[in-house]
C-alpha cells in the first residue's frame, strides 16, 4: 500500500489496544498485560468527515512518531468520499496500532470526537483532525512535558499538556510560524479563568491529557461548544496544565476549513455601530460554556470559581447597564491584548435590551 512506505521499521508490530464499545463512559477493565502496555501508550483520537484530500499525509506523520507506543483509533462522520476507505485500508494493514470505531453520523465534530474519548482505553489521549501534519517529535516532546507534571502533581490529578502551531498553506509552506502570535493567544491565560471563558487558548490538534482528565470531561453538556474549549477549562478549574511554546502541528489552512459571514438582509439599514449579531454570538459561546461547567461540574467548584462563573452570567442578564458593565470590567472578562474586541463586547452589554430586540 503506498500510503504506508516510508514508515519506521517496525511500525506494523506495536501495541495492541484493547476493544471498547461506542458509549462506554468507564474505563475497561484491562488484563495486567495490557495495563502494563497501556500505562505508557498514547491513543490518538482521530475524527474524520470527507477528508480523504489530506487524510493519508495526516494518519502517516502520526505513525511516524518517535514516541514508541503511539496507536490511532479513528471514526469517521459520515463522508461521501473515500475518507472510510482509507481509515478502514490502514486498519487492515495495521491491526495492532489502529482501529476504526463505528457509529451513526452526529453532523459535529465536537461530538465525533466525544464518541472516540467514550470509547478509548489508553491512559493518554491525544486529538488529530485530519488535515494536519504532525511534527515527528510531538507526542515524545509532550509526553516529556506530561512526566514532568505527573512528577510534581501526581498521576491521579487531571493533567493536560498542549502546544503552539505553526499555520501553513495546502502545500505546507509557512504562513506563520507561530499561531499564538498569529491570533494573539496568551497561554498562561489558561490558569485565569475569566480570561479563559472569553477566550480559548489551547488548540485540539495539539492535546495531550491524562486519564483523570478525559473522565471529567464526560459527559460534555450540549451547552460546551467545543471539545478543546471544554478540556481547557476542566484543566483551568481542576488540574494542572503546561504549554509548550514549540510547534508541534503544521496547522494547514485551505478552502475548506476557512468561513465567512454576510450581514443579513434585514440589517443592511441599522448603522454598523449598532449592530450586535457578532458580539452576540462571541458572548453566547462564553455563556455557554460558562452553563456547561456548571451543569456538570457545579457542586465541585469552590466558592471564588462559582462567583466567577455567576458573575459572567450576571454581566448580560442584569436590568441595569451599568451593573452589566461594571460586572464585565470589575471580573476582568476581557479577550488578551484586544481593544476593539473587548470595547465591542462592553458596548455589546451596555446596549444589550436593543441586542435582544435585533436577534
């Protein structure tokens, strides 16, 4: 099979990975052997939907890590192109090292990659979308990182290791080498989490978690609006984090996975000032990722996390604008290093009646 020359000798003889069934919210109970295997390994979650462009670029950087046991269980959501094919063609060929979950289309990606961390068995996880390409070094730089945090905090605490990208084109070439400064992305805003419900700072394609933490990350509420955000804040509230400022994913950039939005026809004579669809939006994704927390994880907070979450909720829903916006600037729910966003979202909750009458 093409797809597969070049791969490190060996690479079709590896960890074997234990079955679980779609659903399955509790670990298996794996023999001792496999427990043995498994306390080192890291199992790549890998969601697909009409992938098949990028597909093979992306599953061969990952079997060519230089992290020994690394193993990639897929599910795909769907597609109408050859994207099944090619994951059920690696799985024929490499039996041991990847497996293909099966399951009806959810028409998301958040939850394709829900039902693969329900079904998973490893102790570490990692997330790929599909039209990345993986530095060969990744797991092993992030698994250097992970030891260190299990060193200083112990196994059984939720632990998350994640990294910066460098964005690039369809062919690969740099457009940036760092997303970070690309996006203005603060990492050490993960350990402020009013600044964090504002803003995600980790990236999926770039995770590495622990077991502990996959745990509390189910079940995800419908509210979490995606599955890095929602990791993100679990770690924020409950564990322990490290970034890593080096890239560890080309983070490709082409036709399909760019968007863009058109002013409806019913707003074309409302001044732009007074436009809020936008900054609503931004503001509802906090809100409900604010909710989902809270749904799930409410009674565990302690009393300083609770009043932070009641206070972003109290920022839009208090009769009075003056109490919205002081609330907003007293809390501190600002985007890092962006004016016009955060005057935006202040002009947003001072004039939010008229924001409810236009939506």
């Amino acid at each position: 099979m093409n797809s597969l020359r070049g791969l490190p000798s060996g690479s079709e003889r590896n960890f074997e990975w234990p079955s679980a069934p779609i659903g399955n919210q509790r670990r298996l109970q794996l023999s001792p052997s496999e427990q043995r295997s498994a306390a080192s390994a890291v199992q790549v979650l890998l969601a697909t939907y009409n992938g098949e462009r990028f597909l093979r670029e992306q599953i061969d950087s990952i079997l060519r890590q230089t992290y020994p046991h690394v193993g990639i269980l897929a599910r795909d959501d769907g597609s109408t192109d050859g994207t099944l094919g090619i994951l059920t063609e690696y799985a024929h060929q490499l039996p041991e090292r990847f497996r293909v979950v099966q399951g009806p289309p959810t028409g998301n990606a958040k939850w394709n990659f829900l039902h693969l961390l329900e079904a998973s068995t490893a102790d570490y996880l990692a997330f790929a979308d599909q039209d990345d390409v993986w530095t060969t070094g990744k797991i092993e730089l992030e698994m250097e990182a992970m030891n260190r945090l299990q060193h200083a905090h112990g196994s059984a605490s939720p632990l998350l290791v994640f990294s910066d990208l460098s964005v690039v084109d369809e062919k690969l070439n740099t457009l940036n080498p760092s997303f970070w400064s690309d996006q203005g992305i603060r990492p050490e805003n993960l350990r402020r989490l009013e600044r964090l419900l504002m803003q995600n700072v980790v990236t999926g394609c770039t995770i590495l978690l622990n077991r502990p933490l996959a745990q509390l990350m189910l079940p995800m509420p419908a509210q979490a609006h995606m599955h890095d955000w929602w990791v993100a804040l679990i770690a924020s509230v409950f564990g322990h984090a490290e970034s890593l400022t080096t890239p560890t994913v080309l983070y490709r950039q082409h036709d399909r996975n760019v968007f863009g939005a058109s002013r409806p026809a019913n707003q074309r004579f409302v001044p732009k000032w007074r436009l809020h669809n936008g900054r609503r939006k931004s503001w509802e994704l906090s809100v409900g990722m604010a909710v989902a927390l809270l749904q799930a994880h409410g009674g565990s907070l302690s009393a300083d996390q609770r009043k932070t979450f009641e206070a972003l909720l109290r920022c839009e829903t208090h009769p009075n604008r003056l109490v919205r916006a002081m609330t907003w600037l007293r809390h501190g729910f600002f985007i890092a290093g962006r004016l016009r966003p955060n005057a935006g979202l202040l002009w947003y909750l001072w004039d939010a009646d008229a924001a409810r009458k236009e939506g």
